[in-house]
C-alpha cells in the first residue's frame, strides 16, 4: 500500500513512532497515544481496508470494548451495512467464530476481499453468520453491540429500539453530535437513551 | 562443546519465568498467547504462531532451520517485526508471515491457535549436532535483486572496476557486548586495500565521525545516504548484497549476508563472543561463507591487526 506517510515523508518532521495508510497519517509527537489507535491498524490492513481518523477512533473503542468484554457469546446488530468494518473489528476481538457470536445487518453489506489463511477462515465465519432477516430477534441476556449512526432518523430508532431492552452491551452511534442529527439526539431521550459524546462526536452507551 | 543436543535443551529454560529478562524474554505482545515448545503439542487443523524472538541476527539464525520444520507443522504464520516483513515473505512465500500487530488482533481468536511457538525452540529438531550445521547449510535468504542491481551500478559508477567490499565495525546493544563486537575505525582503515577496492559502509548507527575522517583522508569508502540501516533492513541487505565480499564485526549483519550465501570475513577481536561462532577459526558452522578471523589467546592487538591485513 503506497501510504501517506511515504508520500509525504521528506516533508515531515522526523519523530518516533508512525501511522499511516493511504488516507490516514498519524505522526507520533505529542497530542495523540499512537498505540491505542494501533490494533486496529492490523485488523484494517489485514482486509485491505482504510478509514479515517475520527471513524478509526470509534473502531479503536469499539476494539478495546470487545477485547475486555470476555464474552463466551454475543451479538452484533447493524442498524447501517455502511459500517461494516464497524462490525467486523467487534466480531475478531469478541472471538468470533462458526460456534460463537450472532451478526443482524440490514441487506446491502459491501463486500469483504477474498483471503487465505486466518483472515480468510475469521471472514469467512464472519460472512456466513450475517443475517440479513429484517425481523431481528436475538438474546437479550448475552452481550449485545448495537452499532449504527445517525444518517436518517430510521436508522436511530432501529438502534435504539433494539438497544432498549439490552441487559448487557453498547450502543455505539457514529457521528451523533452531528449538528443536523438533533431529532435523533431528541428520540434517544424521550427513550431515556443519553449516549456519552466522545471528543470526535461518536455518541456510546455501555450496559453491564 | 558442540553437544548442540543439550545445548537446546538447555535454551528451552531461557523460557522459564523464573530466569527472567536475562533468558528469552518474548515480544510483550506473544506473551498473552500460550506458549508451545514442542511439535507433538500441536493440535491438527489449528494456526501456529511461530514468534520471532531475540535480536535480528539471531532470529534469522534461526530461520535456518524454518523450511525443515514446515512440513511439520500445518499452519504456520510466522510473527515478526515489520521492519523485517519485505525479506522474510521473499525468503520464505510459502507461509504467512505477519506483524506483532497482527497478532494482537488475534488475541481473542485463541480457540483457533494452536499458541505461541518460538523460533529458537525449532533447533533443537534441526540442528543437534555439528553436522546437522554443516549438512544443512544452504542460503535460505533472499535478498532484494533489483536494489542490490541498483546499489552495484551506483558504486560502480563511481568507481569503476574496483572491487567492492561492504564494511561494518561496531554491534552489540550492551556494554560489555559493545567490546567485544567493535573494531577501532583508525584499525578497519588500516585494513584497506586503498588501489583497487572501494569500501562500503554497512555500519547502522551515527556514523558522521567516520564519515569526517574518510573525507578528510581521501578514503575509498561510500556512505550511502538516506538509508536507516536500523529500520529499512530489506535495502541494508540489498547494500551488502551489491558488494563482493563482507568485511565485519559480529552484528545481524553477517547472519543475513550469510544465509544469504554472501562471502563475509567476520573479524573476533576476543574471546567472548556469540556461541554460535564457537572458539575457533575458519569456516562458520551455520553459514558456509563466512569466515572466522579471531585474535588468539596472548596475540597482541597489533600482531591480530597484522595478520588480518595479510589475509583479508
């Protein structure tokens, strides 16, 4: 992958540590901690994938959450195929596989690169496990991301709707502090829904 | 000495908890993984994770014996620094060969792992005796042809018809490694054949002292500039691969440019030294074309220096 920083890097200062891919560059100076963003870096290069640096902060929360979570099962619920990726990161770091993890996704999920391997076998569950069936009925005892954003209103009340009655899990809304998004903000509370605003506006609840 | 049988042996204590950062510390991130030492521990139809472990040289020291052992294990992914990714896949694509990073993306992924094999336990089924070393020594290293293509012309340019020889002086991380790893830059001069050679520093590290001195005395010697030995290793053995032949202390660099099959004198001002260059002189065990010039036990410095430059 020819990776901004190699474009770019007779222009740049020389520093320690560097991040970067064809749309992403993070220099290690001081303002950010380049290893939280790190582990993901390996999950997005591993199916050829490369976002920027406020959706890369969300997969990082999403990656750290899924990692502590030591859930023995779970589901994924994607209110947007958009975010994909989103629901990938959670599937390996929850330990996804044929036996373990249950994905919901509305139709229209973009598809993921062929590959060999561990990657290709992690995929591979991960793609056969998605259910597409607009009805979603799933355990509500077991650990539950519901991931989407705030793109139309229909996709919030999908959200929320399935996040209500959650015993354990996250909610995760890229975007939510999105100026326009304030009838989704609104709908959140009257469901008695108040979502965490991190520094990039991504809006998490987290139900243990 | 050379019962390389229980030497192995021996070397899978280095794993124990118990003898520290001073044993075989893995990498952090391969720490949460299960460890595997032995090949009748590994479960069919499950990933192994054969982790690099120790400095470059060792690590490609120990992938001498990697294509023996890919028959015995179903599936290997071999973990590594990234810096060390573009050799390794040429070298060995018959395997994955991945990052730390990666495989911190699979520490959830363990039911599908057999656990953490570390590449210094592989010897023990390949090389226990001497002449497992002598046997099996054949280049496994492959290095980058068209920059080393690149690299000669460049040189070559410059100096036309001369010979070229790759030099390196100092290694070592430690102290007391320092000492025993370096050659005084004033003694490596004195070694050079000044009318028909043209030297090429492979030395990693500030360099801008000798770099001085050479301007100053009108040496034969080229800096290539813009390379980070330390971290672009796949263009620093391209380097070494353009010269002729190696002229060099004990660092990483003679273990690639010896599994690459280059021709490296590998200077040993003492006695201490890396075991895997034994006691004596002459040929290396692990790699065919890499010699041994060691000072010898009440040689005075100026007589080693001497004799190194009636034979290098």
């Amino acid at each position: 992958m020819n990776s901004l920083y190699k474009q770019l890097k007779e222009h740049l200062p020389k520093n320690t540590a560097i991040l970067s891919d064809k749309e992403f560059l993070l220099i290690n100076l001081k303002d950010y901690n380049i290893n939280q963003l790190a582990p993901v870096q390996a999950i997005l290069e591993s199916i050829d994938v490369s976002v920027g640096y406020p959706f890369r902060v969300l997969l990082s929360f999403i990656d750290s959450l899924a990692t502590a979570s030591k859930v023995n099962d779970f589901n994924i619920i994607l209110t947007d195929p958009s975010m994909a990726v989103a629901a990938y990161v959670a599937w390996v770091r929850c330990g996804g596989s044929a036996e373990k993890g249950n994905i919901f996704a509305p139709k229209g999920m973009p598809n993921f690169p062929i590959k060999d391997g561990i990657v290709g076998e992690i995929l591979n569950d991960f793609i056969k496990k998605i259910n597409n069936n607009p009805t979603v009925k799933f355990d509500k005892e077991i650990f539950t991301f519901v991931i989407g954003n705030t793109k139309t209103a229909s996709q919030t009340a999908f959200a929320a709707t399935n996040f209500k009655d959650v015993k354990k899990g996250a909610l995760i809304l890229k975007d939510f502090a999105r100026t326009d998004a304030y009838q989704e903000r609104e709908y959140l509370e009257e469901m008695m829904l108040f979502p965490t605003v991190t520094f990039e506006g991504h809006g998490y609840i987290i139900k243990f | 000495m050379q019962n390389f049988k229980l030497g192995w042996e021996l070397y899978e204590a280095g794993l124990d908890e118990k003898i520290g950062r001073v044993g075989r510390p893995l990498p952090a991130v391969m720490r949460q993984f299960k460890r595997v030492t032995q090949i009748e521990d590994l479960q069919k139809g499950k990933y192994t994770l054969l982790t690099a472990e120790q400095g470059i040289g060792d690590q490609i020291l120990f992938l001498s014996s990697l294509n023996e052992m890919l028959p015995k294990i179903e599936k290997p992914i071999l973990i590594c620094e990234e810096r060390m990714l573009p050799i390794l896949r040429r070298s060995f694509p018959t395997i994955e060969v991945k990052t730390y990073g990666f495989a911190n993306s699979l520490s959830s992924q363990q039911e599908r792992l057999n656990g953490v094999f570390p590449i210094g336990s592989m010897m023990k089924y390949c090389r226990s005796s001497k002449e497992d070393f002598l046997q099996k020594r054949k280049p496994y290293i492959q290095t980058n042809e068209l920059k080393t293509a690149e690299y000669k012309k460049l040189i070559e340019l410059k100096y036309p018809g001369k010979k070229i020889v790759g030099v390196s002086w100092s290694g070592g991380f430690w102290d007391r490694q320092k000492r025993a790893k370096s050659i005084d830059f004033e003694e490596l001069i004195s070694l050079m054949k000044m009318e028909d050679h043209v030297y090429v520093s492979l030395q990693y590290g500030d360099v801008s002292e000798n770099k001085k001195l050479v301007i100053e005395k009108k040496l034969p010697m080229v800096f290539i500039d813009g390379i980070d030995f330390k971290n672009q290793i796949d263009e620093w053995v391209a380097l070494a691969a353009s010269c002729e032949k190696i002229i060099s202390v004990s660092t990483a660099l003679v273990h690639f440019a010896g599994a690459a099959g280059k021709k490296v004198d590998l200077i040993l001002g003492e006695s201490q030294s890396p075991f895997i260059w034994g006691l004596e002189e002459g040929n290396s065990l692990p790699y065919e074309n890499v010699t041994i010039y060691r000072q010898r036990e009440k040689e005075k410095r100026e007589d080693y220096i001497k004799r190194l430059k009636g034979v290098l």
